[in-house]
C-alpha cells in the first residue's frame, strides 16, 4: 500500500473528518463551503438555531444522500444535553426544508438507521451522535423514536440481511423483541432522490481522466485486476499507461459497515459482470484469458462480501475496509494509487487533494463516442432516472423475515426495485441508486405538521436546484407525485400515511 509523501495515518483520520463542518476548516474530506454547494435561498422570519426545543425534528441513518442533507454538519452530541448541536449545513435540503424547527440528521449508515427504526435497536435514538468517521453510535435525538431515518435500501430489498422481524404486531411497527412501545403505526417508505456511485482516485500519479470498461471495474471489484499498469486499464484508455508504466498496485477501499450504497453497488457488480459471455474485446486477452475472470461471485450484500486483505502472492490484491462514506473518502485521499466505490457526491465535494472519478462504460461495448461515461455530467446522471415512472413502485411487495408486509397499511411502502436500476439507458452512467426516507405513521404528533411539511416539500420541485450542482438528481415529477398520493391516502383511497 503506497502512500503520499505527507502520509496521514488512517488512525488519525477521525479527528480529519470534522470535514470542516463547524468551523470551516479545511483539509482532507468533504467541504461543506465546496464551490460545487449550492447557495442559500434568504428565509424571512426563519431561523435555524442550535437545538432548543422539542418542535425540531432528529433523524439519522444513510449517508449516501447525507450529504444533500445537511452537507455534512454533524450534529455531534446527545440532543438533550447539548443545546448548541448543529443544524444542517447552509445551502442544504434540510436547512431550505420551510419547516418550523430545524432539521437534525445523524450520518451513521443505512443499515444502522434501518436497524434503529426497524428494532428501535438498544434505544440509541436519544443517544450521542458520533463525530464523522468514528464507530456508529446513537443518533443525538430528543425522544425516542426518530421522527424518521434515511435508507439507500428499501423494504423490502435483502430482507432476510437485516436480522429483525418486521411489521409482526399488527398496527404497531417495531420488532416484536421490542416490548413497551406506544404503536408509531406503519411505517411510511417514499423513494426520494437519486446519486451515482463512482470509483474515486487521487490523482497523484495517476493521469486525471481514466476510463474502466466493464470488464476491467468488475476485475479490479473482485481482485483479478489489482495493478494501475494492468494491460487491461491501459487497453482500456487507448494503450495509454495511467501510471505512466510505474506497475502501482491498487489499493482498494471498501465499506466496512452494513450500508446501502455497498448493496446498490454489489448488486449492480452482480448484474453487469456476469454475462452469459463476455463479447469482443472482452472474450480474451488482454481481458477475459488466461485463466483471468471478471465474474462477481459473492452476490449482493449491505456487509461487503468481496476480497479483503492481501491476496497470495499469485494475486497480491490489497483491500481495505473503512467505516462510513466520510472515513472512506479520507482513506482514498490519503493513499496514493488507491480507489473505491464512492457516492458521487463525496467525490465531487471532497477538499484537500482533489479526487476524480473514473469515467464507466455503459455495457459491453468496445470505446466508440460516448460509451464511457463520466459520472460528473448532469446529463448522464439525470438519464439514470428520467425513466423511471410510477409503474416502477412496487406496494404490498413479499415480507420481511417471514412477517407480512400485506397488513397494516401496505400502500405506504413504496419501493423501486433494485432489478430496474441495472438497464441504464443509452448515455448514462451505470452504477446508480435511489434513496428513501421512512416514516412512522402515526409517532410524535407534535411534530406531523413539519413531517408533513418536509414530505411536500421534498417530493417538489423546489429541491432540484439543490440537488444537482451536488451530483444527486431528483426523480421524476410522477414519481413524487406519486409519493404525495400514498402521504394523503396511503396509496389506494385509505388511511393517510402520516398522521
């Protein structure tokens, strides 16, 4: 594993990840004051303080869409013991949402919030929030529960990977290990927006514009390919070196924790990388030969199931583990020859050493025009959603662990399935993914006018200027309009999903 010369120990990156978020500072990791944020829009009358009051609302949970959250300000502590926790960054989706109280969300992890909401798992909502980058802890709310958390994987998507029991107590949603709970009534589940996912490197080294055929990213993702100088990279970018001949390993960087955006990414490596057969070029040398094998065999999984460690000396790959989206991003910034799968929008954001992201091919084809995509171009990213339609949502779907999800209030479970984000259309980058917030129904009825108030907004138009200067884009006006049906009626002319 090679570093910089100004090597910053990964043990140290946590005190780095404060990512500028309180005080501005600067240094590898994400800017929230990036040139890319969008601006502030004045709000009259409305200000967001540090949290006072129970008219503010806590939440918690991915951080593939944190950063179009709250752009990465933490809000380090427990809520109830510490007045000055911060509110979202300024320019952000939760500072604009025209909610009476300020919006708190706790970046852990899609799999933490899940299990939190799911389980009310060990009462860590009105726990202390973690500073970026260190263990996943409690999420800094007021009460308990949440008001809602954030998921880049929805119910009920790998279900049988989360461990609880879902919906098994009639109108009451928690596991039913869980006994004392008040009903919060059934969970309301909206698509919300959508982000690529990138393989980020700096640039040290490295030539700044590297393209990586589908052969080649499933190869380098599963250990085959574990050297810059690979022939595959270099016929990849039209004989060019990327490393200019110096035969740099790879050093790759995965997620550690139970995330989202590790089963939106090795769903689509489990898609793309084992095709029927591979078509020329790919079918041999420098490619598909020898013994060499681009296929993913592990399957998709919210806990990285690939390679980890240091390969035998016949295949010496190297990868790492990190924990969150920020840590992960330091890590890449700090290694040289490194990479990773990364939301787009941490890539993008990231201050101190520059990172680039990798332009993907779109499907099997040999490099002509515009087959390799780079992940950057608002175009490409929005034309990974453009077409998706309320036709796509899937209600009423299976059930979670053996507990129906066709009780209760299943209009208000609304999913895109993972099966119709790996057809990317014709000029869009491949590896995409959409997020969802989650609601209880009926829980904490003093804040459901700015629940209500946040739903509306956020599935409006009003976000799209928001989203993508941060390499996000919105979903399509059906798509949130279809979500503002299911939040009035629950989806089929019955109870409303929030109450």
């Amino acid at each position: 594993m090679k570093k910089p010369l100004a090597t910053i120990a990964l043990a140290g990156i946590s005190l780095l990840l404060t990512f500028a978020a309180c005080n501005n500072a600067s240094g590898p990791g994400v800017n929230p004051s990036a040139p890319n944020a969008p601006a502030a829009t004045v709000h009259h009358g409305r200000v967001h303080r540090g949290d006072s009051g129970p008219q503010d609302l806590h939440a918690g949970g991915s951080d593939f869409d944190g950063y179009a959250y709250n752009l990465l300000v933490q809000p380090v502590g427990l809520a109830s013991g510490n007045p000055a926790q911060p509110g979202p960054g300024v320019g952000s989706l939760f500072y604009e949402a025209p909610t009476v109280g300020s919006i708190y969300y706790c970046l852990n992890s899609s799999g933490h919030g899940r299990e939190d909401f799911e389980e009310n798992y060990k009462d860590e909502a009105t726990e202390a929030c973690p500073a970026l980058g260190a263990a996943f802890g409690g999420f800094g709310g007021r009460q308990d529960p949440l008001d809602f958390v954030g998921s880049s994987i929805g119910i009920p998507a790998e279900a049988s990977s989360w461990g609880v029991e879902c919906c098994a107590s009639g109108t009451v949603y928690y596991d039913n290990r869980y006994q004392g709970s008040p009903s919060w009534g059934w969970p309301f589940q909206f698509p919300n927006i959508g982000g690529v996912i990138v393989f980020a490197y700096w640039a040290n080294g490295l030539t700044s514009t590297i393209d990586l055929s589908t052969w080649t990213y499933c190869a380098i993702a599963n250990g085959t390919v574990y050297n810059w100088d690979d022939p595959a990279i270099t016929a990849d970018n039209g004989g060019n070196s990327v490393d200019g001949g110096e035969n740099n390993p790879i050093t790759f960087y995965y997620r550690s924790d139970s995330s989202g955006t590790s089963y939106n990414f090795t769903y689509a490596l489990n898609t793309y990388c084992n095709p029927s057969s591979w078509p020329a070029p790919y079918d041999a040398a420098p490619y598909q030969a020898g013994g060499r094998s681009a296929a993913w065999t592990y399957g998709p999984n919210s806990n990285w199931p690939g390679p980890k460690g240091t390969g035998p000396a016949s295949d010496p790959y190297d990868f790492v583990g990190e924990n969150g989206a920020p840590a992960l991003t330091a890590a890449i910034q700090s290694t040289q020859f490194s990479t990773g799968y990364l939301e787009g929008a941490y890539a993008r954001g990231a201050s101190g050493p520059k990172l680039d992201q990798a332009d993907l091919q779109n499907g099997y084809k040999k490099k002509t025009g515009a087959v390799f995509i780079n992940p950057t171009s608002k175009t490409a990213i929005g034309d990974d959603f453009k077409g998706l339609t309320p036709a796509d949502i899937e209600t009423d779907v299976g059930s979670d662990n053996g507990d129906p999800l066709d009780s209760g209030n299943p209009g208000c479970i609304l999913l895109i399935p993972n099966s119709d984000l790996v057809s990317p259309a014709k000029g869009a980058y491949p590896i995409y993914a959409v997020t969802y917030l989650l609601f209880y129904g009926n829980n904490n009825g003093v804040h459901t006018s700015d629940k209500e108030t946040l739903i509306k907004w956020i599935e409006s138009s009003a976000v799209n200027k928001y989203l993508q200067p941060l390499e996000y884009s919105p979903l399509p006006a059906s798509i949130q309009s279809a979500v503002l049906t299911a939040y009035s009626s629950g989806g089929a002319g019955s109870t409303a999903c929030v109450q």
